[in-house]
C-alpha cells in the first residue's frame, strides 16, 4: 500500500535521521517509489543529497583526527572513539574500478582500511608496520563500502586493528593492520 505524499515524506525524514547514510535508491525501493520522487521528496524537506550529508559528518570527525590530514583519508570517516574505533564509507566510481569488469581495485579498499586504522590512533605521527588481508567478495561500480575499524591490542610501540569491510551487510574485506606510532615526546625529544 502506497502512502500519501505527506505521509512517505515524513517517513523518508525519519529514515534518514536513522541512517544518515541511506541512498535515495534505498530509499525508493522502500517506499516503493522513483528516486526522482525520493529527490523531490529531500528538496522539500531541505534534507541535502547523501554525498553532502556524508561530508558533513565527515568534517565533524576530521576535527578529532591527529595523525592524519582530512585529505589524505580514502573514503569519508563517519565515526571515531580515538585510540578505540573508526567507520569510514566510500563510494565506488569509475577512478576506482577496471575499465573491462567494472569491478573495484584491490588498493582502494587496503587504502580504505589502512588510512582508517591510521586515523584512528590518536598519535602525531603513525605508520603501518604489517597487514594481513583478505579479499572475500567482489566490490563493484557504484557500490558503497562501510569500514569498520577496531583497536584490539595496544602496546608502547604499537597498536593491533582489526578492520572489516561491507556493502550494505555482505563482508567483503577483511584485515589486522599492526600500526607503529611515534609518542608525543618522542616527536619533541
């Protein structure tokens, strides 16, 4: 049963105040409805495109980042407890992929988790030591990539991540990272 335009409107504003992240496609195939519809539904309720709302949280998270600059992340960090845990999405586009399968290089998800696990150690100065990978499902044009990034040993040299990676709910990467860092008065000593 299709909803009166009121009544969707005010659902797909409570959608997005639950998932920020939730793209108009989603969203049509919930409401059973066309993204043009979806994108006219956002503009009257002055909810901004998701591209927008992922930079804004974005820059919110970038602020309590020290060990890396903002635009040196790959993807968008969405969330982060310093020293603890960090989740960062990115979308797939077509710099990203093989031109023949449209099918996402390899780096871009390393980079993806790496830089994440960087991010999130709260340290001036942090560099990947190790990383154990696996790649488990094929990532493809347009797909969105959520990482999540988790601190599960720290030592007075180094940090041990634990990173999994998903599109929509399917892993489709996952990795330990051990991440050496430089102490504060290491740096000035």
């Amino acid at each position: 049963m299709k909803l009166k335009k009121q009544e969707r409107r005010n659902e797909i504003k409570k959608e997005i105040e639950k998932n920020p992240f939730i793209t108009d496609s989603d969203l049509s195939v919930l409401f059973s409805v066309s993204i043009q519809t979806i994108r006219l539904d956002r503009t009257h309720l002055n909810i901004p495109e998701l591209r927008t709302r992922i930079k804004s949280v974005a820059k919110e998270n970038y602020e309590s980042i020290r060990s890396i600059e903002g635009n040196e992340i790959i993807g968008d960090v969405i969330n982060v407890q310093p020293d603890k845990t960090a989740t960062s999405i990115i979308r797939i586009d077509e710099e990203s992929v093989f031109t023949k399968n449209k099918i996402a290089r390899g780096h871009v998800l390393f980079a993806q988790a790496n830089s994440l696990c960087v991010a999130l150690i709260h340290k001036p100065v942090v560099l990947t030591r190790e990383s154990n990978v696996a790649f488990i499902k094929t990532v493809k044009l347009n797909d969105t990539v959520r990482a999540e990034a988790q601190a599960i040993e720290i030592t007075d040299k180094y940090y041990t991540i634990k990173v999994a990676s998903y599109v929509k709910d399917t892993l489709v990467f996952n990795g330990t990272f051990k991440m050496y860092y430089i102490s504060e008065d290491e740096q000035n000593g």
